[in-house]
C-alpha cells in the first residue's frame, strides 16, 4: 500500500489517547464519514486500507459504529466474488 502524510492540528491534551500502535484502525476511523454518507464503498475503503470489506466491518462492529445500509453494489460486489471463489475452487 502506498501512503502519504498528511498533518492537521488536534485540541491540546488529546494526543495523549491516541495510539499509534494500530494505523488501521486509526485510518478506518478517518474514512468513516465518507464511508456513512456514501461518499466512498465499504469495499473501495477497505481496498485503500489493505484490508478485507468484512475486516472494516469488523473494525467497525467491535466500536458500535452503526453501519450504512447495504447497498445493489456491494450486494453485486458479494456476489461476484463468490462466484469468483466457487469457480477458482471447482477448477
């Protein structure tokens, strides 16, 4: 994956909480917004994360972030990629 840096400034005393032991999360977390008001797919932030579209969910269940409606896209998406799967595996 490649990466930029991006900077931006923090009320004082906050830093303190945040970790940077898990920049996944910490990435899920900034692409959030996008991904409620579907600005972007859980499947395309995922990809841009280097994770799985079920990991984001993941990451995003163990928060209790509520979680945008399943959309025809990623019902197609699902679908494509279980064909892919069940087609690799009877090959």
């Amino acid at each position: 994956m490649t990466t930029e840096t991006i900077s931006f400034e923090i009320p004082v005393g906050i830093r303190q909480y945040i970790s940077d032991n898990s920049p996944v999360l910490r990435n899920a977390l900034l692409i959030y917004p996008a991904v409620m008001d579907e600005r972007i797919s859980r499947g395309r932030a995922a990809e841009l994360l280097g994770i799985s579209k079920y990991d984001l969910i993941d990451i995003y269940n163990s928060m209790k972030l509520p979680q945008p409606e399943i959309s025809e896209e990623d019902i197609a998406d699902d679908v494509n990629t279980l064909r892919s799967l069940l087609g690799e595996s009877m090959a």
